[in-house]
C-alpha cells in the first residue's frame, strides 16, 4: 500500500514515486525499515553522504560569528511549554512518559499486557518532551540582554514529530542544522535574508534544482489556517524546495528560511541593549531531506554521481 498522508490511501502517480523511491532506498542498502512508518536506520552508505551533505553546509556559513551549541533530543516540559508549540502544532508534539509505581501497579501492568491490552496506560508523563525543533532548548538560556549586535549559534541535533508517513522524504526522526541569530529586527532579518542565497547555491552545488518559495507551517486548526495565511503574506518563512518527485507532485522542502519576529524573545523575556523585545531568525536544512534527495536525483550510488556533484561534497 502506498498513502499521501498518514491515514488516507491512496494509488496517484505521487503514491507511486513515493513509493518507488522508498523501495529503492531500501532494496539498495541506503535505508533500514524499522517496522513504522517515518522510522528508519541508516547504514553506512547514508552516512557518508549526510556527513558530506553536513559538512558542507557548515563551510558555507563560516563567515558567520557563531556560538556552537548541542543540546539533548528531549527537553523539559516548562521550556517546551514557553515556547507554545502545542498551541500551533498539537498533532505533531510527543511526550514521554515513565514507570513510576510499585510492585502492585507493576504486576496489573504485566497482566494487561499478558491480556494483550495497552501496558503503556500505566506509564506517567516524565515532564519531558521530545524536542520538535532542535533551537528549543537555546532561548531560556538567553533570558536577560543580549548584545545589540545580536548574536549567533550554530545549533544541529535530533528532532522529533509525530507524522507518520510512508514518504521517505518525511520523516518522524530526523536531524536539523540550524543557524540561528537573536538581535533586534533589523539584525534578524539581515541573518534571514543574507543566508538565503548562500545556502540557494550550497544546494545547487550538489547537482539539485533548487526553487526559493514562500511557504508556512503546519498550524493545527482554523485559527492555524488564519496563522497560516498571515505567514505567507508578511514572508516569514522561505522554504527551499526541489522536485525528488518530478511532475508527479509539488517540490519538497529540504530547508528554510524564518523570521520569528518577536516570539520567542517575549516567550523567554530577551531584550536586546537598548531594552527592546529581541527578535530571532533561523536558517536550517534538513540533513535526511538533502541527502535523500541527492539519491532520488543521481542514483543509490555516490561513486557514480556527476564529478562536479562529488566535489560539491568532497566526496
């Protein structure tokens, strides 16, 4: 069976290219099926080209002033909770959860699992959440002044978003590196839009056809399709997108490019210098996208790629 999206079947010709592409990854050892959908392991193959993909990616911002940070791939729920995503993005949050009880509660977990019903029932929430966006766990550690000039990190970890696919280009597991810059707005939107090009041409350079398009996310709900609309419309996110799946659908993202305005410096009370709610802008590329779309556009074999694509990516 092949879907469009997590609960309805389908058989379109994007069905199929989805299709097709996830058979190939997998029958040539790019991929590993781990028994769900969006859930993958990655063997040897994969890894070489996303470190090439990745390393790449960080050459091309080396003229930025960056701070670099690495954080877990969970965070607290206080932190995740500040910074309203489930008010926007409820379908794609995940929580985890903990065996808190005794020797009674443990065994009526083993009898309803024995009677094949859900033992997770008895699991409690851990106050942790797994992390959506891996800048998250940066803005409570800005809370205070930042300098007026701003500053900038260099943020790549795991993220998590409950959206099941059978699409290999979406998945639930993933990475993300994001350069992220908190300053005031003029600041912000100078990271935004000065990155933009850099990174047009970082995937260029690897044999992708790339397209620059105004784009939103993924708000839950009416008011989500309102925040959706006015995102568009003011330009706060750019995504880059290319064509894994030729005429049989739209382009897909493989990055972006957001302007935040003042959200997250009010949700975590920065301010820049001169007193002022600090404004925050990220430029990000998903690791498994980029790399998943260089072996939809030149084969499951890198030592076969066009030459000019190999020295994009020092491979």
């Amino acid at each position: 069976m092949t879907i469009t999206d997590p609960t309805t079947a389908t058989d379109t010709p994007l069905d199929r290219a989805r299709a097709a592409l996830r058979r190939d990854l997998l029958a040539d050892g790019v991929l590993i099926d781990l028994g769900s959908p969006g859930l993958y392991g990655r063997t040897g193959v994969f890894e070489r080209v996303s470190s090439a993909v990745d390393a790449a990616g960080v050459r091309s911002m080396a003229d930025l002033d960056t701070a670099v940070v690495r954080f877990p791939p969970v965070e607290p729920l206080a932190a995740f909770e500040r910074t309203d995503y489930i008010a926007s993005f409820p379908d794609l949050a995940a929580s985890i959860s903990g065996f808190t009880g005794d020797d009674r509660k443990h065994r009526e977990l083993l009898a309803a699992r024995e009677r094949g019903e859900r033992w997770e029932d008895f699991l409690d929430p851990a106050d942790l959440m797994l992390t959506p966006a891996v800048c998250h766990p940066l803005y409570g550690l800005l809370t205070g002044t930042v300098p007026q000039q701003g500053r900038t990190f260099d943020i790549f970890g795991d993220s998590f978003r409950r959206e099941p696919s059978l699409d290999p280009m979406r998945l639930q597991a993933f990475h993300m590196h994001e350069f992220v810059h908190v300053g005031t707005p003029a600041s912000a939107q100078a990271h935004r839009d000065g990155r933009v090009p850099v990174i047009r041409d970082l995937l260029t350079s690897f044999g992708l056809e790339i397209d620059v398009v105004p784009a939103n996310d993924p708000f839950f709900g009416r008011v989500g399709r309102m925040l959706a609309r006015n995102q568009v419309e003011q330009a706060l996110k750019f995504e880059f997108v290319t064509p894994v799946y030729g005429d049989a659908g739209d382009p897909t993202a493989i990055g972006s490019a957001n302007l935040h305005e003042d959200h997250f410096g009010t949700s975590f009370d920065i301010r820049t210098e001169d007193g002022e709610v600090a404004h925050s802008a990220c430029v990000a590329w998903g690791l498994e996208r980029v790399t998943i779309a260089l072996f939809a556009a030149h084969g499951t074999d890198p030592a076969s790629w066009p030459a000019d694509v190999r020295r994009a990516l020092d491979l």
